[in-house]
C-alpha cells in the first residue's frame, strides 16, 4: 500500500484524532467536508468493531461525486483499509470495474488521492461479504453479472484512495472494494465466519428478467397450505394488489400489485420474502437415439434397440402443450393440466416447443421411451398468457405446474421442464432455492422424478433454476462429435445428452417434422431414459433414478464439458442391467445321514449368526457364490429324529446348490429361479428364507455333488428373502 494510505488507521473510527502526515489531515478534512459523504449504505451498518464482533470484516468504499456520466468513488471516514470496517454477515453491492483503456473526459478533475481508472465502474445487487471467499471470487461475481472482463475493484486501480471511472452509480451507495496487499478482505481479515443462519436475506428481492407488477410472496412454514388463500388475501387487502394464484409448491402466493405496494408487503412480518416474478428462457437453440444407445463413436447407423420403453409411467411435459395426435404419439398423448388461462383449457400446442419435446421423450419412432403416457401441463402460451401477452412463460407458472404435477401424479412419474429461470442475485451467490427450486424439491419429496434442462447461456448451471436445485437431474448438450457447443451450459450438469439438430414432431401436422437444438431437446431425452428405468422398477425413489442414469452414463467422451461438469454422456441401457445390491448368504448348519442304513444325507441350511443379514443382505453383488436351489416334493421326513421347530421346519424337498455365479448375475428373483431350473431340471427354484418357516429349513440333498455331506460345512450361498431388501436384485 503507497505511504499516503497509511493515516487511514488513525481516522478508521477507532481514534477520532487526526494524526499523520499533511496529506493524510489535508484529504480527511476534505472527505469530511464533501456532500458527497454518506456514512449509511444500503444496509444499516454496524458500529460493533471487528475484535468484539468476532466476525470478519471487509473494506468497503463509497460513492464521492459524480459527473456527466463519470463517476467518483473511494474512501470516506468509515473505511479502515488495513483492517475493515464493516462485518461480513452484512449485505452491500460489489463495486466492479472494466478496463478498456477509455481517456479521461475533460471535465474529470485528478489529484493525488483520485486517479482516472481507463474503464467504466458499476455495483452489482447486495450480497453479503462471506460470498467473496477470495479476490478470484469476487471477480467471478463480477464477470457473471456484467460480463467478460469485469473483475472486483481494487484499492490500488486508481492509485490508492480513490478513483474516477464512466458509470453512475447512485449517491449513498457504499459497496465491497479490495485491497491486495493488507488483511482488510472478507476472505483474509481477522474474525471468523458468519454461521449462516445468522445471514438473513433480504425481504425484497430483485430479478434479472423481472415481469413489471407482477410478484412471489413466500410465507413461513408455520402457515399451513390450507390457510394459505386466505393468508394471501388478508395480506394482498392490508398492502394493496391482486392475488394471482395460490402456489402451495413454495408456501407462498404470487400477485400483482405495483412496486411500493409489493415493498410495503415484504415488510409485514407474515411475509418471509417478496420477490420479482421472473420470465422464463426456453432453452432451445435421427442421430440422437443412435447415440445414446452406444458406448463410442463412430455411430453404427443399427436402429435403436429400444429395450424398456417407459409402459406404464406418466412423463409430464411441462411446456407449452402437445398436438396430441400427430403420429408420433400413437394415442398416448393428453392434456393434464393448462395453467395459461387464455380461453379456459385448451389442448394443442399453438408454439411448437412442447410438441418437439415431448416427441424426443416418448416418440414412437424418435423417443427414447415409446412407450410413455406423454401428458401435457401447460405451462407456457403461444406467445404469451392472460398476464403478459408478450411473454410466454412466468416462474409462478411453473411453479404452479410443478406443484400439480406433485399432488396429482399417480404411479412412477417423471416431470420434464426444459425451461429455465434466473435465480436473482441474492439467491445465486448465497445459493439460496428460488421458488420453482423448492416446488421441483417438494415434487421429488412426492415421487416424481424432476428432469431440467441447464440452459443455453454458456454459462455456468447453477445460475439455471430448477436445474440448479438437488435432486433435479440438470441436463446440458453435445453435437453429433460428442463436442458441447459453446452455448450450452455447463457446471451444474448431471448429465450430458444430444442436443443438436435433433429431429422432432412439428405442430402443424399429424405427419410433420424439424429439426431442434438445444438443451431443451437434451432434457427430454434423459426424461425418457428415466421412464425405461421406471418401468421396470416402478417403486424406484427419484434419487435411485438419478443414480442409475449417472451410474450407466459413457464417462470421459466430452473433450471439454466446461469448468466443474461432469463428464457423462447419457447411455439407455437395452439389456438386463446388473444387479448391484448385496445379497443375503446361508450356509450349512448341520448335515446327517439318515434312512435305515444311514445313506441318505438331510442338511439343515440357514443363517449363522450376524454373517447373514436377511435385511440388508452381507455379501456385494461383485462376489461369486453358489446358489441355493429347492425343488418341493411333499416327501416325508426323513427315518428317524430331526430337531425342528417354528424356525427351522421341515421343507417338503430337496436342495442342491449351483456352481458360483456373481451377485450381479441375480437381477430379478424370476433370473435367479432360471439358473436353478436350467441347472438341476423343471421345479427347482432359488430356495427362499421362509421355505421352512424362516431362518433355517430340513431338507434332502447332496450340496456338493460327490463328497460327503462332512465336507459341506462353511460353504455359502446366495438365498433369497421376499418380503425385505436383501437380494441383489433389491
């Protein structure tokens, strides 16, 4: 730091006295006497000091004057530039800076303590200092905000003090600033973090596409969702607007009303949050099934084997809706819901958008899943809705369509949205869920799994809302070379999956065709690969979903997924998938020659203690062991005495075991029962834990063929369980 920054301590508000060189008083008694001087920014600060707050502290600076386009800003009384002033719990804009080497303009007057930055300078929306964990941080905030090139302002871009730079920036503004070299930073001062819970976001909170007059109201969980109405209409009366809808999805209710109403009602302590309502993106820009369906390219041009194809599971497009009968859809197409409100429910789709989609999900000839029930919740218009008729799609909207989708699903589901919403800035950087985070959230606490796409920004995913959320499955694009398009995001990606002139259904005809590109058509894809899995495990959480696709993706195929995605590229697997879960294991407990010459071995078979666990399973899928099969042949016991009891009766049969095969092998009971059948003949089956009343069974055999049954002991074997979660197909 230059010598003429050093004064800064002595008038920092811990010593009122003004100590120092001539420079130092000079400049002091000038910041004091300037009008320019505000000492309350655009959160209250506190006057606690670092050392009894305990908490880190941050630099901040001020806006000084400003003129004709040009703009002065720098250090005022409350700055302390070796050590921080203001704690890091609290919210306060970031001043950014560009260089673009622009001259001074004439009427820009330096001194000493003011240099000409060669740029323009601007503040981004409050957020709280423990955001800007470094230097390299508060740049990324920065360029994400305002664009390439834009990075944190630094004490020293002016010369130290301050500095003059093109912008406008309102008076009163105080905004984190940097300063390299001293321990005055949100991520190097002294203190400690902030506990999160002690950082309260604002109660009004701007949007980047913000929809003029129209606003969410989020309430507290304490409300419960059948007073929410009626909460909605109290508050909506006490502060002025209108109720739109009642959006149980987030607690909370969205409005219209004008600014200083919604501000006023975000100030009632019913309320949580307000926030701005916010447009949707769409994010759109015969090889696609060719791809997923094989590991490497090139493609083999062999027609998409399409193994499971989603009969029986509901895949909810939610989207501008469906023409219902074209070709593709071979009558399992229908309209579930239209939340657009433009001449009552409609079926159709007079945009294209959904159309196009739900083709790549369930089309018969071009989805990955043919054999999905493709229903339609209209979440977006033609062009727009009774709202805005210029835009098409709201966040509430979505929101509410995610909420439906949520309460009224019946059997596996899957919600595809391959829209997208900025999350605002507040939530971005505190990464805080926005309401269609929370309703995707609650609809994946309810059953359905929640495919989205990432977005088309070129940017990084987790400023896409519901792709950001946990749980969604966030899908980005590749090109027919396996290469993502610089458009298509990237970061909080699960999942790649084709998304470049992929071939759709068009809404202008039964029989009509084009051509798509964008994660909008990589979303629905994953979509129908997550109804395939449904179908055969139609009891699977959404979480198991995910982990599935993730689990069969073709890993390290992208050469450059983007900074911090996940390289997998989707991969619909055609054949029997292994079986993964560990499985329960018996053994031999007993062995006995009976008859009237004592040639005829009984073995008594089942669990030895804790090495069996007939609830969770005790051996990996990985492992090899015989298994354990039984043919019933009402035969009488055998002569003479054999101990049963509730827990180890007499089995009716005959045992035998196989040679060893992997766990994995053992995808479904009906898999398990044919290797007996294909080993020992017609009536054998995989022998069950209660095939002698549970625990342990009686049964004849010869368990290893050609040795004495003394041999047999301390051999294990897969046995199956059929009313818990211990096989390992389960």
């Amino acid at each position: 730091m230059p010598d003429r920054c050093r004064p800064l301590d002595e008038w920092s508000g811990r010593d009122q006295s003004i100590k120092g060189n001539a420079l130092a008083t000079t400049f002091l008694s000038r910041l004091w006497s300037s009008a320019a001087v505000v000492l309350v920014g655009l959160t209250t600060m506190s006057a606690v000091s670092a050392e009894a707050a305990g908490i880190k502290t941050g630099m901040t600076w001020t806006v000084l004057g400003q003129v004709d386009g040009s703009v002065h800003v720098g250090a005022d009384s409350r700055t302390d530039a070796y050590r921080g002033d203001t704690t890091i719990d609290q919210s306060l804009p970031v001043l950014c800076v560009l260089k673009d080497g622009r001259p001074k303009p004439a009427n820009v007057s330096l001194d000493q303590y003011s240099g000409w930055l060669g740029g323009q300078t601007r503040a981004t929306p409050p957020v709280p200092g423990a955001v800007l964990t470094s230097q390299g941080q508060g740049d990324v905030v920065c360029a994400e905000t305002f664009g390439a090139g834009w990075k944190l302002a630094e004490f020293h871009d002016g010369g130290g003090w301050s500095f003059w730079g093109a912008g406008s920036i309102p008076a009163g503004t105080r905004f984190w600033t940097a300063i390299s070299d001293q321990p005055a930073n949100p991520w190097n001062s002294a203190g400690t973090l902030p506990a999160p819970e002690s950082i309260t976001p604002p109660k009004f909170l701007t949007a980047e596409w913000a929809v003029p007059g129209q606003f969410i109201a989020s309430l507290p969980a304490s409300i419960p969702e059948s007073q929410l109405a009626a909460t909605a209409a109290e508050l909506v009366g006490r502060h002025g607007g209108t109720v739109l809808d009642v959006l149980s999805g987030t607690n909370g209710f969205s409005f219209t009303a004008t600014d200083a109403q919604a501000q006023a009602l975000s100030a009632d302590p019913k309320v949580e949050t307000i926030e701005q309502d916010s447009y949707g993106e769409p994010n759109d820009v015969g090889w696609n099934l060719d791809r997923v369906d094989q590991r490497d390219l090139p493609l083999d041009h062999q027609p998409y084997d399409r193994g499971s194809t989603g009969v029986g599971v509901d895949v909810f497009l939610l989207d501008t809706g469906l023409r219902t009968t074209h070709q593709e859809f071979g009558g399992r197409a229908s309209l579930a819901m239209d939340f657009i409100k433009v001449g009552g429910v409609r079926d159709g789709d007079c945009n294209g958008h959904g159309t196009a989609a739900a083709s790549v999900a369930g089309g018969s000839t071009l989805g990955v899943a043919p054999g999905v029930n493709l229903r339609s919740v209209r979440v977006a218009g033609c062009h727009g809705n009774l709202y805005n008729p210029l835009i098409s799609l709201f966040q509430s909207t979505a929101v509410f369509g995610l909420d439906w989708v949520a309460k009224n699903h019946q059997g596996p589901s899957v919600a595809s949205l391959s829209y997208g919403f900025r999350p605002g800035f507040w939530r971005r950087w505190m990464r805080k869920p926005t309401p269609v985070d929370r309703a995707a959230s609650r609809a994946i606490d309810r059953g359905v799994t929640v495919v989205a796409s990432a977005g088309n920004g070129g940017h990084n995913a987790d400023r896409q809302s519901p792709a950001r959320a946990g749980g969604v499955i966030s899908v980005s694009a590749v090109d027919s070379s396996d290469n993502k398009p610089g458009w298509a995001n990237y970061g909080k990606v699960d999942i790649f999956a084709p998304g470049v002139d992929v071939k759709t259904a068009g809404k202008d005809g039964d029989g009509q065709y084009g051509v798509t590109t964008g994660t909008s058509i990589s979303a629905p894809a994953v979509a129908g690969a997550a109804a395939a899995y449904l179908q055969s495990h139609p009891a699977a959480s959404p979480d198991e979903v995910r982990q599935v696709l993730i689990g069969d993706a073709t890993v390290n195929k992208i050469p450059d997924p983007g900074p911090y995605s996940a390289n997998r590229l989707l991969y619909v697997r055609t054949g029997p998938r292994p079986a993964t879960h560990a499985g329960m294991t018996w053994t031999v407990l007993e062995s006995r020659r009976t008859g009237k010459f004592g040639d005829i071995p009984v073995f008594h078979v089942g669990r030895d203690g804790p090495a069996s666990d007939p609830y969770q399973g005790d051996t990996p899928a990985s492992a090899k062991a015989p298994i354990l099969c039984l043919v019933t042949l009402n035969v009488a016991p055998p002569f003479g005495d054999i101990p049963t009891s509730g827990f180890n009766a007499w089995a009716n049969g005959t045992v035998k075991i196989t040679k060893p095969v992997p766990g994995a092998a053992l995808i479904s009971r009906e898999a398990a029962d044919g290797i007996c059948r294909s080993s020992f003949g017609s009536g054998f089956r995989m022998a069950e834990f209660h095939d002698g009343g549970g625990w342990s069974l009686w049964a004849y055999g010869d368990l290893v063929s050609g040795q004495l049954p003394e041999f047999t002991k301390g051999i294990r074997f897969w046995t199956a369980v059929n009313d818990q979660a211990a096989n390992p197909w389960n």
